[in-house]
C-alpha cells in the first residue's frame, strides 16, 4: 500500500541523499560540519510556531544550531536546510475515537503549515505524514517550493481541493497525497496539472476524491514517462481508457488502481506493459474475459491481482500464457470472487515461484491437478466456494510452506487420509467441506499431525462417528468448526480444556449426547463465540461467563434457565436455548443482559407471565419466545425497548387489549402475537405508532370491528395476516395501492452487531398454499395477504388486483359476494390463491388463465356457474376438490358435462319461470292477507275503545263488570288453596 515505506520509497531517499553527498555534501549529527543559517532557524521557528504538539516531540528545536534539531538535516558545505522529516512515529488514528486513539494522536503535530517553509530555498525533502492537522487544507505555498525532489503528505488528515499549484514543482520524484476516509476529503478539480511533474516515478492519491476531475484522468498520467509505481485506489474513478495510442510510462513497476467503479472489460494494454512487476485490480467492478497474455510477455510479473470484480470465462489459456517465461517470477495470483469457470489445467504446476494462490468464489470445476503438488514454494492455497469434484489429490500433502488450505465449499469426494496432511507442518488454517456430503475425513485413530493449528473448519463431511481424538493435540487452536460431521458421541472431557485461545466453537448438525460440563468458561476470557444446537445434549442450561454468543437451538435440555444467569453471563450478546425442553418461568434476571441483541426462548415449556422488568435490554433487537405456555398480559416494558425489531410472542396463553399491548412498540419491523387470546380492534393508532412493520401476524385471536383504512399507510407491509378473528365489515380498497405489494421484494438479510459479527436468524411460522412452513433466510421475499376465516362482507374490491407482486391471498371462510374481480389477471405474480367457503357467484374469469406463477388455487364452496377455463395454467389444477361446492360449474376436472348442463339448464329455467310466477302469486296474497288484517285490527280496536270513550254508561258497567270478575277469580283460587292445605294436613 502506498501508506507503508516501500523499497522504491527508500530507493529515493537514498539517491538523494547520495546526490546530496556529492554535490552539497550532508550533515545531521555532526554539529563541525555545518551551522545553521540564521534566516533559516528562524524560518524553522516561525514554521513550529504554527504546529500544535501536544506530545513535545519538537522539544529539541532549541539552540542556535538548528541542523542537530529533530528531523532536520542541512547541506554540509552551504548550511542550508535540505531535508524536513517530520513523519509521526505513530499512525494517528483519526477514524476511531477512543483513549487509545486520543494517545495516539497526543504522539501527532497539528495545527498548520507555516509559509515560512519558503525561506528554505534549498529544501528538497519534506515528510509530514501521519500526523493529524484536523481537516485543513494544503497550503498553495508548497508548490513554490521548487527544489522539492520528495514531497510526503500522506496520511495526515488533509481535506479539501489539492491545490494545482503542486503542478509547478518540475523537480518532483516522489508524490504522496494518500489520505483517511475523511467527511471531508482531499478532491481534484483537474488532474492535468501532473504533466508539469516529468520526473515523477512516485505517485500515491489514494482515497483522493479524483471524481470531479477530467475523464481523461489517464492521458494525464500517460504524461509521466519517468513513472515507476502507481497508487490510485478508492479514487471514485469512473472511466477507464480502453485503448492508449501511446503507453509513455513503459518502465511501470506498480499499477494499483483497486477500489474504484470502472464497470468495463480490462483494458489489453495494462497487459502489455512488459516491465510491471505489481498489478494490483482488486473491486474495480470489471467485468468480460480477461486480456490475452502474450506467451512470455509478463516475465517479470510478481504480484497479480484480480479478484472482487465480475470476470468471466476459461481459465485454461490464462493459466497456460503465465507459464510462458522460462524464470517465471510470479509470486502471487489472486483471482477471488469472480466468475471464472472451467478446469485448472497441469500447467498450473509450472508456477514454480508461486507462495500465494487465491481462486476462491468461481466457479471452476473438474479435478484439482496433481501438478499442484509441484508448487514447493506455496504457503497459501484457496480454493473455497468453487465447484470443484473428485478426489482431492494426495499430493497438497508435499506443500511443506502451506500455512493455509482453504478446500471449503465444494463437490468433494471418496476419502481424505492423514497422507494428504502428513507433510503440511507449517499448516495453520484449514477449512473442508462438500456439498455433495460424499466426502470422508477418515484418518487414524493414533495420528498425530505434525502441524498445530489456529484455526479448522470441516463442514458437511464425514468426520465421525467418534469425536477426533487427534484434536488432543491442538493445543493453540482458536477456532473450532466441526458442523455437520456425523459426529455421534460424547464431547471428551480433555476438549474443554484443549486451549485457552478458544473463541469460536461450533460443533452443531451432529449426534453429540451427554451433558455439557460445569466449568466457569471456556476458552478465550476476552469473549467465546459457542453453538452447540441441532445435537441430542441434555441435562441443564450451562453457566459460562466468558460466553458472548450461545446457541444450544435443538437439543434435549431441560429444568429451568438458571435464576442466576443474568449474572453469571453479563456479557452475552446473542442467547438461542430454543426448541428444548425447558420449563418453569423466565428469570428476572434477564433484565440485566445489558448487552443483548438476540433473544430466543421459543418451543420450549415456559410457563407463568413475562417478567414485567425490560427496560436494561436497551440493545435488543430480537425477542422471540414464541410456542410455550406463557400467560397474562405482555408487559409494557417491552416496547420501550429503543432497538427492538423482532417481537414473536405468538402460540402462547397471552391476552390482553391489543392496542395496550403493542402501541408503543414503535420501532418494529416484524410483529407475530398469532395464536393467543387477544382482544379489542385494530384502530388508528396502528397508523400512528408502527408504521415501519413489514410483517403484521394477528392470526387466531380474539380480535373485533373492521379493517382500518390506516392499514394503507404501511410502506413497508408484506406480510399481513388478520386470519382466524372475528373482524367483520369489507376490505378497504386503499389495500390495492400498498407499494411494498407491488414491486417485486429484495432478499436482504438483518444483521445484529456482536463482537464476532455474527449473523443470527429469525424465522416466521406462515400458513401458504394450505400448509404452515417456517421462513428463514428468505421472509423479505414473501409477500402475503390473508384474511380468512372472518366475517367480511360484500364484493372483493376490484383494487386488490393491481396487487402484481403479491405471491399469497387468502379471503377463504368469509361471507364476501359478488364476482371474482375480472382483473384478477393482473395479479402476475400471485403463487396462492384462496376464496373458498364464500359467496361468490357468476364464472371464473379467463384472465386467470395468465397466472402463470399459480401453483395453488382454492374455489370451492362458492356459488360460482360456467366453464372451467382449461388453457395454461388450469391444465395443472387437476384436484376437483378445489372446485367442489359449485353446482353449476362444469368441465374438467369435473365430471359434470357442460353441454348436459346446459340442457338441464334450459328446462330448468321454464321451470323455474312458473315456479318464479307461482310463488311470486303467493307472495302477493300473503302481502295482502297481513294489510287487511292490520286495518282490521285498527278498526276493531277503535269501535270497542271509541264506544268506551263516548258513552259514560257504557264505560261504568265495562270497568265494573271487571271488578267483579277479578274478585271472583281470586275467590276461586283462595278456596281451592284451603282445601288443598287441609288436605295435605290431614295426610
């Protein structure tokens, strides 16, 4: 990197110094030498004057004699001052901000560059690298500095506009402008003030901002024909010159233009260049094959890198074009992550010199080469993520130099032996796998390596069924994976103890049993990275202090999470005790995992209510403690908590009013509260209060009143499930103009901060196409509307169908009429279709025939008439079950014929026209029966009560002649009560 001192760097220096020698002579420690110019002592004083220095590193610029002052170093025949190194002897840290980094920067000059640096006339070295003058900007002066042979700025927290004065300083040899990720960076306006530098052999701008300078930023290099090393990486370079007329700098040793956005093919001509030694491309997002080699044209080619681009193509021919040079000098040859393909040839084996080979993430195929044993000088060997097949060969096992073997992510197969390992005693880093799971790692069981490794990661082979009892001998290894291993035995007790340096432990996907042991902690006490899950391990929750991440996910633990672990595991970041047996509450002492992103208790027995006290999870991003027993209402703590995005407290006994429960939940992303008691309705403060959701799960509570119209207003909803309530009302038509519904969804994956970086999954339980599956890695991909198994009313609004991108719609088990919108067609991308048990009438239309993605179509139990459509897609809807319910449906797969019922339906219909007319004759005198026997009731009502009115006499005798009936009928029943008495008394 241009920031380190490279051979050519010191190569200057020297030669300066020597030209110096020789014609001016020099002189640092020898005071009888030289003296100090008086103008120029006070040029170096007025100079610090303007620096801030905090640690008092220019403390010895005292004294009339300012040649023996720090850094300074003077001619010694004139006196002059040549040379100015103030290079901080520590690298500022000006990204991180820390008491380390404030240290640091104690150790670092600021402040400004004073103009007096001018009176230094002869001064033909200045180094104020790796310092930090806090975002000011290069003074113009500098480039009125016209001996100046050695200019070093790098590092020293410039920002700004590179002042093109720099193009006057024709002497220049070396120039280094290469800076931090400032907020504030040093840019170009015009890079063509370089051609006033025809000396130049040292150029280093990186991370300057070269975007707003000319496109032909290469023709102006191309001006330098003294260049001997290049450094423009991370520049936000757009164009690149497919074609030079005319290459000047043809003594190129250095060609490093890596971090930058070229998106082209690589120009033939870097190819050309026969003298570079270093061609570093790495992440210029280059794409198409690369430029043919001459055979024999890259002789003196050392370093070579490609990788982190988008190359396509063989890799035969390029392989075979390095071999060319009879001394071939190559040292490195990275090809990473590119999309390179085919087999690697045995002329691979002819890169004598090669010590670090990097062809990981292609897709190359076929045999790796015995040849490959002929690379002696090899120390690192990637091969990871390719599609590699066969038998690895046993000849890895002469590469004596390798450090690290990366065989990682391929087809592999047969048997991997102690011999492919027997010479590799300097073997460091190894990692295996095969996709295909044909692979056996089948080694002695009395072997002992002769290596001693740091870091061993073998996946999907079989590793087992006994634990390697070759490990014992690892005793400096600090990252453990052996998942997936077919591994079906106790963890021996000697593994706890195996290295102190443990940090990574992974040795989950296999048959392990027993229990875990009662240690304190495990490995490294700086934190330890733990997953154990998918094993049959049982006995209790461990208490291990040191632990940061611990999934023990599948297994057979059981009692109670420990009261205490709150305590006892203060620094745990990411916690997955899910799918076990555990019962009994969940502690309060939760509340003290202060440094918790991930929490994951579910498919356990937990019982009793959810601790009431969260508020110290200020980092919890993640709680899921779904499908146990819990019960009560969820407390309000929990959604206070600030960084909360995953709530899944679904398949529980929880109940409570909705909106008390989860309105303050402002920040979430995804809320599962299925399957519980809940009540009350969704109202406007959903809209209010949780508008960031993605995923809404209510299913199967208790929930009333309608569908809010503020459901609209959710940007980001793809997922909502209201199945199994008692909503009722309509469908709100504002539910078809939802954007996340349609466009098409992008995979992207949350990733929760941890000390390892480690990626933790959620997963969500949704019922699609009639079944309940578990998402994972791809829920932001799924689109879902389901509102089944309510009581929703009147058509299906038309608005639904602009839905495109939704892949589930379920309305089944409602009361919805009407037609199915004609428009349902547009739905393209509709995987699930459901609207069974409705009211539906009238035919299916034809534009569903153009739902080419429809796997999984649902109609019966409706009222639905005509032919089934049997083009497309319904050629593979052959179940007549999904059609059932539909008298007068016809066609395949139905066995009712449309022509018969047609027929039944033209007799049908005259039929039906007299019984229509029969029974619209009896509705008619039934309408007239009751109006005459309510006028009536009117009329004879009014003679009896007006008579009783009018005539006084009449109204007497009536009143009277009802008096005396009642006492009559109470004498009755008063005498017939006595003698039943007396009689019962004289039984």
């Amino acid at each position: 990197m241009a920031c380190s001192i490279t051979p050519l760097k010191l190569l200057f220096l020297l030669l300066i110094l020597l030209a110096d020698s020789i014609f001016l002579g020099s002189k640092q420690s020898n005071s009888n030498a030289a003296k100090c110019i008086d103008a120029e002592r006070e040029a170096l004083l007025k100079f610090k004057g303007s620096l801030k220095d905090p640690s008092g590193w220019l403390s010895s610029w005292v004294g009339e004699d300012c040649c023996n002052w720090m850094g300074v170093s003077c001619n010694n025949l004139t006196d002059n001052v040549v040379m100015l190194d103030l290079k901080s002897p520590d690298v500022c840290d000006l990204v991180n901000v820390s008491d380390a980094a404030t240290s640091y920067n104690r150790s670092c000059l600021g402040g400004t560059l004073n103009p007096s640096l001018l009176d230094l006339t002869y001064l033909n070295y200045l180094d104020v690298s790796d310092n930090n003058f806090q975002g000011a900007a290069i003074p113009e002066f500098i480039g009125s500095l016209k001996n100046l042979r050695y200019l070093d700025l790098s590092q020293a927290s410039f920002s700004g506009l590179v002042p093109p004065h720099l193009g006057n300083l024709s002497n220049l040899i070396h120039l280094d402008l290469t800076t931090y990720w400032n907020p504030t960076p040093l840019w170009v306006s015009d890079i063509n003030w370089l051609s006033g530098l025809p000396f130049l052999q040292y150029l280093g701008l990186g991370r300057v901002d070269l975007s707003k300078a000319s496109t032909k930023w290469l023709q102006a290099i191309n001006m330098l024909p003294a260049l001997l090393e290049l450094h423009l990486y991370s520049n936000k370079l757009q164009g690149f010159s497919q074609s030079l007329p005319l290459v000047n700098f043809t003594s190129l040793l250095v060609f490093d233009v890596t971090y930058n956005n070229f998106s082209s093919p690589i120009p033939q001509w870097v190819f050309n260049i026969s003298t570079v030694v270093t061609v570093q491309l790495y992440d210029c997002q280059f794409s198409g094959h690369i430029p043919e080699i001459s055979w024999g044209s890259l002789c003196n080619l050392k370093r070579l890198d490609l990788s982190s681009n988008s190359l396509t193509g063989q890799i035969k021919e390029f392989i075979d074009a390095l071999t060319g040079c009879n001394n071939n000098s190559l040292e490195s040859l990275d090809l990473s992550s590119n999309n390179l393909m085919g087999n690697l040839p045995d002329s691979l084996g002819s890169l004598s010199n090669l010590e670090t080979l990097g062809l990981y993430q292609n897709s190359f195929s076929g045999l790796l080469p015995e040849s490959i044993g002929n690379l002696s000088s090899l120390s690192a060997l990637d091969m990871s993520f390719n599609k590699m097949t066969g038998n690895v060969p046993e000849t890895i096992g002469q590469l004596s130099r390798l450090y690290k073997l990366g065989l990682y992510g391929n087809s592999w197969e047969g048997i991997m032996t102690e011999i492919h390992l027997h010479n590799l005693t300097r073997l460091d880093d190894f990692s295996l796998s095969s996709t295909t799971y044909y692979l056996i790692f089948n080694v002695r069981p009395d072997w002992t390596p002769l290596f001693n490794l740091t870091y061993l990661t073998i996946d999907d082979c079989q590793v087992g069924p006994t634990f390697p009892p070759w490990l014992k001998t690892q005793n400096q290894i600090s990252q453990i994976t052996l998942s997936n291993a077919a591994i079906s035995d106790t963890i021996p007790a000697w593994f706890w103890t195996l290295s102190p340096n443990i940090w990574w432990l992974d040795l989950s996907v296999n048959q392990l049993r027993g229990t875990l042991p009662v240690l304190t902690s495990i490995g490294n006490n700086l934190g330890a990275w733990v997953d154990l899950g998918f094993n049959r391990l049982d006995g209790s929750v461990p208490l291990w202090s040191n632990v940061t991440n611990l999934s023990l996910r599948y297994n057979l633990l059981s009692g109670s999470i420990p009261s205490k672990i709150g305590q006892v595991m203060s620094r745990l970041e990411n916690l997955d005790l899910s799918n076990n047996l555990l019962n009994g509450s969940i502690p309060q002492s939760i509340s003290r995992l202060e440094r918790l992103y991930f929490l994951d208790l579910s498919s356990n027995y937990l019982s009793g209510n959810i601790p009431s006290n969260w508020q110290g999870l200020k980092m919890l991003m993640v709680l899921d403690l779904s499908n146990n027993s819990l019960s009560g209402e969820v407390p309000n703590s929990i959604c206070l908590l600030p960084s909360l995005i995953f709530l899944k407290l679904s398949s529980n006994n929880l109940s409570g009013e909705l909106s008390s429960t989860v309105q303050n939940c402002t920040g979430l992303y995804s809320l599962d509260l299925g399957y519980n008691r809940f009540t009350g309705t969704i109202s406007a403060w959903i809209a209010d209060n949780l508008l960031a959701l993605s995923y809404i799960g209510l299913r199967a509570n208790l929930l009333t009143g309608i569908i809010p119209e503020q459901l609209c207003s959710f940007l980001n909803l793809h997922i909502l499930d209201l199945a199994h309530n008692n909503f009722s009302g309509y469908i709100p038509k504002c539910l078809g103009d939802l954007p996340a519904w349609k466009t098409l969804p992008i995979l992207y994956h949350v990733t929760f901060p941890s000390s390892q970086h480690i990626e933790f999954s959620t997963h969500l339980e949704l019922v699609v196409k009639g079944n309940k599956n578990t998402y994972t890695k791809i829920i932001s991909l799924v689109n879902i509307l389901d509102l089944s198994h309510n009581n929703l009313t009147r058509e299906i609004p038309e608005e639904l169908t602009n839905l495109s991108a939704l892949g589930t719609l379920n309305l089944s088990w409602n009361k919805f009429s009407g037609q199915i919108p004609e428009s349902i067609g547009n739905m393209r991308w509709l995987e699930s279709l459901d609207l069974s048990c409705n009211h539906l009438v009238g035919s299916i239309p034809p534009s569903m025939s153009s739902l080419t993605s429809l796997s999984y179509l649902n109609l019966s139990y409706n009222n639905l008439s005509g032919r089934i459509p049997s083009t497309n897609q319904f050629l593979t809807f052959n179940d007549p079950s999904i059609y059932e319910g539909n008298p007068l449906l016809c066609g395949p797969p139905l066995l009712t014929n449309c022509s018969t019922l047609n027929d039944k339906g033209a007799n049908g219909d005259n039929k039906d026209q007299s019984e229509d007319q029969s029974e619209d004759e009896h509705e008619h005198d039934t309408f007239w029966f009751y109006v005459s026997m309510g006028v009536g009731f009117i009329v004879g009502f009014w003679v009896v009560c007006g008579t009783l009115v009018i005539k006084k006499t009449w109204r007497h005798a009536y009143f009277k002649f009802i008096d005396e009936m009642k006492d009559r009928l109470f004498l009755v029943i008063f005498l017939n009560m006595a003698r039943l008495r007396t009689k019962l008394e004289s039984n």
